[in-house]
C-alpha cells in the first residue's frame, strides 16, 4: 500500500509529498501509518485516477505495446 502525505503550515506555505511504501500484513507498519494519520497535521490525498474508457483502438495499442516491450526484456535476458 502506498500513502502520499502533505505537510502544511499556516503562516506559509511549504509542500512536500511523502510516499510511504508498506506491506499491508504487518501490524506494526499499519500501527505506525495509523499514528501518522491520527496527529491530524498531514493532508493525506488519494491518487487521482483517470475513470475514461478506452477506445478499441487505444486498447489495441496499448496490447501491442506491451507485447512489445514484454518481448524485448525477454530477448535482452538471452543474448
């Protein structure tokens, strides 16, 4: 799971994002993350998706595309 954190003063403005990477299992990275979140001083925002349907031919590219790439690691792991 990941979380992107924004820090924020009132008397100027200074922002950075923090992604934290952490497995989800863990009690002890969910407890901290927990913490984080309850000290109420971080602004913690959801990536923003796109939610537009592809076209038929866009989906085509992006098949041949990857099929491409996919191919090239695969010869490149053999010479």
């Amino acid at each position: 799971m990941c979380a992107a954190l924004r820090y924020k003063r009132k008397d100027f403005i200074t922002m950075a994002t923090l992604t934290i990477t952490y497995d989800g299992r863990n009690k002890v990275a969910r407890n901290v993350v927990e913490l984080i979140r309850s000290l109420d001083v971080f602004h913690i925002s959801k990536p923003q998706t796109d939610e537009t349907e592809w076209t038929a031919e866009q989906e085509r590219e992006a098949f041949l595309y990857t099929s491409k790439m996919n191919a090239a690691n695969i010869f490149a792991d053999k010479l």
